[in-house]
C-alpha cells in the first residue's frame, strides 16, 4: 500500500508483513500477524500482534491513546520514547535508545541488545517469566519499586545496570548477572550481596 494523502482506519487492518510508510490514524484496531517494520506515526484505538507476529518501530511513532500493545509474539523498539502500556505473553526487544514514558510492560521476556538502552521506572517493568530480563546493553532504572526478576546476559562483559534517581530499587531476584552496575549519588539499591554477581 502506497497511499499519498491520508490512511484512516476505524474497523480492523490486518497486516500480514511488510514494510509500512503510511501514517494511520483512527479508532480501530491493528493487528500484525507477521513480521511487519513500521516508518510512519500509527494512531490506532489498539494494536494486537499475535504470537506469529513481530513489530519493529520506533517507540514514538506508536501511539494507542488509552489503549495499550497486546504483544504475544515481539515487538521491537529501535529508539525514541514509549507512551504505551504493552501487555501480553510476549517479548519487547529494545534494539536502540528508548525511554519508557509512563507505560507499564507487562511481557515474558524483556531484552535490551548490546549497544541499546532502556531508560524506566522501575514499577513499570512487570516480567513474568523466570530468569527473563536479558540485558546486554544498558538498563536504566529509575525510582521507587522492585525488580522482581533475575537480570542475566547473553555474553560476558556486556550488560550494565544503571540505579539513579530519589527512589529505591530492590531486587527480589535470585541473581543479577551484568559486567557493571552503577548506582548515581541519591540513588538506592537494596539486595542480598549474593545476588550480585559483577564479572
């Protein structure tokens, strides 16, 4: 689909793959049944992607107004400041430098690639698998809360997890794997020193 002036939709869109470069705007509902990257700035009254479906965009050029992201299969951030509450029994991939602006993610597996970063409060993470915090890149976390996962990374020597801000971050995890961890001047952390594992 090309269309030049101006995409409206109100019902249902179904995208099955792809690349899209039209700007939607409406009330309806998209869902993302394969694996489809996003260009342009998508308003939409919901945006389901199913378990066979894989969404790549830019976190500002979602918009889902009170609605939220059903993510069952993985939906990928490459940059820019999320608005949206994402939920489901799927992964949110950060692939660049994303901030997270208020939604809360509540997904199995949350993952921040070599070279990313992902800017939260912590009491916006919700992970519901076990030992599924994969951070290779740089998590940032922010304010009053706790992690209720173990932080792990794929390859040694990558992740680094960054405490700042006025509040207080405890970890209820049985263990936090990364190469650095960072607590800025203000900041807390609370955790069982056997849980801190700094290769």
């Amino acid at each position: 689909l090309n269309i030049t002036s101006s995409f409206m939709n109100s019902g249902t869109l179904n995208f099955t793959g792809g690349t899209n470069a039209n700007a939607i705007s409406g009330s309806g509902n998209l869902n993302i049944t394969g694996s489809v990257i996003n260009n342009a700035y998508i308003v939409q009254g919901g945006i389901d992607i199913a378990s066979t479906g894989a969404l790549t965009s830019d976190a500002g050029n979602i918009n889902t107004g009170t609605q939220s992201v059903t993510n069952s299969g993985t939906h990928t951030f490459t940059g820019g400041n999320n608005a949206n509450s994402v939920s489901g029994t799927g992964s949110t991939v950060i692939a660049g430098t994303v901030t997270n602006n208020g939604g809360d993610i509540t997904q199995d597996n949350l993952t921040v690639n070599n070279g990313a970063s992902f800017d939260t409060a912590v009491d916006k993470i919700h992970i519901t698998a076990a030992n599924a915090i994969l951070n290779d890149g740089v998590l940032r976390l922010n304010g009053q809360g706790a992690l209720g996962n173990a932080l792990n990374q794929s390859s040694a020597g990558l992740g680094t997890l960054y405490v700042y801000g006025a509040g207080t971050v405890i970890t209820n995890t049985p263990l936090i794997t990364q190469n650095k961890i960072i607590i800025e001047s203000g900041a807390e952390l609370v955790s069982d020193a056997a849980d801190l594992d700094i290769n």
